[in-house]
C-alpha cells in the first residue's frame, strides 16, 4: 500500500480546483466526467503547472509543500496518456528505452509482462492502437519510475480493445508495484484497477474511499454498475471455463481464448444477477452462489445490495434490484441468500 496526502489549489479557466485527499491505495484512482480538473491533478503532480499551490506527499516522498518543490526531473513521473507521443520512426526497442531515465536492466522483464518480446525490432509505425498503448506503459515502466500517472490512458480506443488492454495494466500494477493514480471516466476501468477512488466534480473532491464502494454509492449517475471480478481458470469444458474466485468459489464463464492456469478478470452488470433466499434447482443458470448480505441500499427507484461470496476471501457481488423485491424477500444485512447468474452475463477482459 502507498500512502496518498494531495492538498492541491489551481486557479483553471472555470473554475478553482481545490483538491484535498489522504488515503492508502495499491493504485489510487481519480473518476469524474471530462472537465472536472482530472488531468490538471496530474499535470501538478508530474511538476507541468507551476502555479499549483498546496503539498502533494507519495508515500512520505514530499513532491511539492509551501517550502519549494522538487524540480521535474527529480520527481520520477512515468506518465501514461491518452496521446501515447511515440517517437516516429523507432523501432519498439528504442521507444521502450527512450529517455534519460531509461533501465536497460528491466528491459526483458517488462517486454515479458507485457508480451511484447514478438514486437521489439518492429517499427513503432506499424504497430495497432493496443500495441502502442502497451508500448508506451513498457516506457514508462522502464523510466525507474516513483509514481505511475495514467491519464485516460485507454480513451483513443474502441471499446472492445480497451477492454482487451485492461488485463495488461492489472499485470504490470501487480509485479512492479509502483505508486500510481490512475485518471479515468469509465467506472469499470477504474473499478479493474483501484482500490481507492477520488471522485471529482468541477474541482472538487466530492467522493473518496473503497472503489467499488464509492462507484455504487454514485451509480445513478452512471448507466451501468458493474463488477470487476479476479478469477483464475482452472478447467476448460468445452465453451465454459471454471473460474476460482480467491475465496474458493468457482464460477462458470466463457472459454474462449482462455488456458488452464490464466489469471482473468471478468465484468458481471449488477442488473444481471438474480437473488433467491431458496437454494435454486432445475434453472438453466449455471453460477448458483450461496452469498451473504452485507449492504442494501435504497434510493427511490434504483436500488442494490451487496454480498459477500465466501468467508476466507470475501469477493463481494453488487446486485441491482427493485424495492419491491426487497420487500418480498426481506432482504437484509447478514441474511443468507443465493446469487445466481448466466455464464454469458461474464464478459471475459482480455
């Protein structure tokens, strides 16, 4: 865990954004919609807005405070964004170990993680948009980096392959273990990716804690909620694959593209999951999960519970459901339920 304390004022053409967060995060993420002071936060951070104002301190690293500030190069910022800004005409190799702060001795390791070890003599010219985008995290990951900035770095791609892109960005979090905030205003992304979560509005911080706690609390405001679960296969039956969960549970998705031993991470909408107090028989869903309560939250129409799916490692399940199923269910906090939902409802990142 990293300790994250931002106290931030900068003067922007709409408005003042006055930033004020503590928290401890493996990755800490900042969600808001386009214009709420998401990417300025960063460019203070990295040392680009000169006339930022406050204290920024990672990890007991002090970046900036009313004494002075660490000049730009000192700050060891590798910067991931949404413009990739690879340099024509270089071969991937040569991009991965551009700049000063550049490691040759992480070089294999990175390309490994990222998969990168068929592309390193290609033109960086040719390469696809998620190529690039893997590119430009394997530089920043070579660059010695102290701090992790992301800024929307997935956003130039379609949908389908920022989706196939989010894995990689799990992968690289987990082995290298460097402080990160990561900018973004797709709540899956965040939720794949974020322990910790800031929520901006117009320069503000107006939500701050548990990602997957923070995105429920404000999911009227987003067209779907959903879950982002860490598996790993352990079975291939034809088109189905048996995922287990880190608590024990096992969970039926699709096969496709996936081997025997795979880390995955797969998105199941609240909306898409049914509760049963009865332990479910004949029915055609193949996930029946016995679950226990630990959150229901009412909100005029819109309402969604929480549960937990095991004991030893809880993995906690967001469902979306009526006020009148509550009722008729009596549903609450601590009570034993069953979730059950589709293999196909598991849509399958990467």
């Amino acid at each position: 865990m990293t300790r994250f304390e931002i106290r931030l004022e900068l003067a922007l053409a709409d408005f003042v954004l006055s930033v004020e967060l503590a928290t401890d995060a493996r990755m800490l993420g900042v969600f808001g919609a386009s214009g709420s002071g998401k990417t300025s936060v960063l460019e203070a951070l990295a040392g680009w807005r000169k006339d930022a104002r406050g204290r920024a301190v990672i990890d007991g690293r002090v970046l900036f405070d009313e004494r002075g500030a660490l000049a730009i190069e000192a700050r060891g910022i590798g910067y991931v964004p949404q413009d990739l800004l690879l340099v024509p005409g270089r071969s991937v190799r040569r991009q991965i170990l551009f700049g000063p702060r550049a490691d040759a001795s992480s070089f294999e390791r990175v390309v490994a993680i990222l998969e990168l070890g068929a592309l390193v003599e290609r033109d960086a010219d040719t390469l696809s948009g998620g190529e690039r985008q893997r590119v430009a995290l394997a530089r920043a990951l070579c660059s010695r980096p102290e701090l992790l900035l992301f800024d929307e770095p997935l956003g130039a791609l379609d949908l389908p392959l920022r989706r196939r892109i989010l894995p990689y960005l799990v992968r690289a979090r987990d082995a290298f273990q460097v402080p990160a905030i990561f900018v973004s205003h797709d709540p899956l992304e965040v939720a794949a990716l974020c322990d910790r979560t800031a929520v901006l509005e117009r320069g503000r911080v107006v939500a701050l804690g548990a990602t997957q706690r923070v995105l429920r609390e404000r999911a009227s405001d987003l067209e779907m909620l959903e879950n982002v679960v860490a598996a790993t296969v352990e079975a291939l039956e034809g088109s189905i694959a048996l995922a287990r969960l880190a608590g024990g549970s096992v969970v039926r998705v699709p096969s496709s593209g996936l081997a025997v031993g795979q880390a995955i991470l797969f998105a199941l909408a609240a909306e898409d999951v049914l509760v049963t107090t009865l332990e479910p028989h004949a029915i055609s869903a193949r996930n029946r999960l016995p679950a226990r309560i630990t959150a229901v939250h009412r909100d005029g129409g819109f309402c969604w519970l929480e549960a937990e799916l095991d004991a030893r490692a809880p993995t906690a399940i967001t469902v979306a459901l009526t006020p009148a199923a509550i009722d008729e269910l009596e549903l609450a906090i601590d009570k034993r339920v069953h979730l059950v939902f589709k293999t196909s409802a598991c849509r399958v990142l990467g």
